[in-house]
C-alpha cells in the first residue's frame, strides 16, 4: 500500500473522505452500497484490501484510513468508536483536516466526543448516535419521520455506523431521503 502521502498526492485534486475506526470496513460498504444504489461513482483507496481505484473522472474518493493518517489532509473525516489510536495521533488527524472540511464523529465514543469538542481547528462538527429504532419478530426498523424502514441489518453497531454513513452520504450529494431508499437493502459487508 502506498504511504498516506503518497496517496494524497494522487488524490490531491479530489474530494477526500477519510473512514478511520473499528467499524471502517463495515462504513465504507454502506457508503459503497447507497451510493452505487444511486449510480454516482467513487473512487477508493482501501488498507485492508490493497485496492487503489482512481479515474480522472470521479470527483470523490473513499479512503479507508490506517496509520499516518495526518498526511491525508481530508475534506470529509469519519470516526466511528474503538479507536486503536492514541490521543495525540488522533488530535493530528483532526488538525489534518482541510480548513472548513466536515469531521462526522460518533459521540456515544466519549473519549472521541471529549478529543473534538476541546479541538479548535475550524471544521465543521457533526456528531452521531444510535438512531431511534424499534425490534418487531427479529427485525430491526430505523424510525424515520416518513414511518419505521425495516431493515436488513441488526445491532446497535450497525445502527450507529449507519447514522453516520447518513452524515457522509448527505454531503456527497444524497439527500436523507435517497439515503433511506437505498439503505434499508444493505445486507451486511460482504466477507
């Protein structure tokens, strides 16, 4: 895999959105799955698979976030909970971030939640949490404002990563309600 620098470099002239945490895999194929649902094309970088796929075309580019992250200098950043990270490697990607650039966090990660609320760098902040949701026979529902969308998914887990993949969906471009459309089919990562 190329260094995070290195990946910046071939990214440079995209939009970056950097998944860090225990749940990144899970996040980017929620991501993966709205959005081909949708037909809009992105480009990945993943750690975990070795895959790099970029075009000239595609004005987004997914990256699953290992170490060094600090280089990648992201426009849109996720942290979902359970980081491996320390404190200060952690406050170093979030100073990493773009000027302006969107930080979505879930703030049921109290250490996570504590990190960026001290942190003055000037992004914005969207925290997440579990959704409400309901149980009926086994099946999860995510309650919406539209009524319960069952779901194929189950857990807490899940659900959190969802409410947060919502936050990044949204700001490439899906609204909510495309959102809901498309993710109530999403089965799970695929092993």
């Amino acid at each position: 895999m190329n260094s995070s620098k290195e990946i910046y470099q071939l990214t440079k002239h995209k939009t970056r959105v950097v998944i860090l945490g225990s749940e990144r895999n899970t996040i980017i194929a929620m991501t993966l799955h709205v959005l081909t649902y949708h037909e809009r094309e992105v480009d990945i970088v993943s750690e975990s698979t070795h895959k790099i796929s970029l075009t000239d075309e595609n004005d987004f580019v997914i990256i699953e976030a290992g170490e060094n992250t600090h280089e990648l200098n992201a426009n849109i950043a996720l942290l979902s909970s359970n980081l491996e990270a320390d404190n200060s490697q952690l406050t170093h990607f979030i100073n990493s971030i773009t000027n302006g650039g969107i930080l979505v966090y879930n703030e049921e990660d109290s250490m996570i939640k504590e990190l960026i609320e001290e942190n003055t760098k000037p992004i914005q902040k969207y925290p997440y949490q579990t959704p409400p949701y309901t149980i009926e026979n086994e099946q999860f529902f995510l309650n919406t404002n539209e009524g319960k969308l069952p779901l194929e998914i189950s857990g807490k887990n899940d659900l959190q990563n969802l409410a947060g993949v919502k936050w990044i969906c949204q700001h490439m471009a899906i609204d909510e309600d495309d959102f809901y459309e498309a993710i109530g089919s999403f089965e799970g990562r695929k092993q």
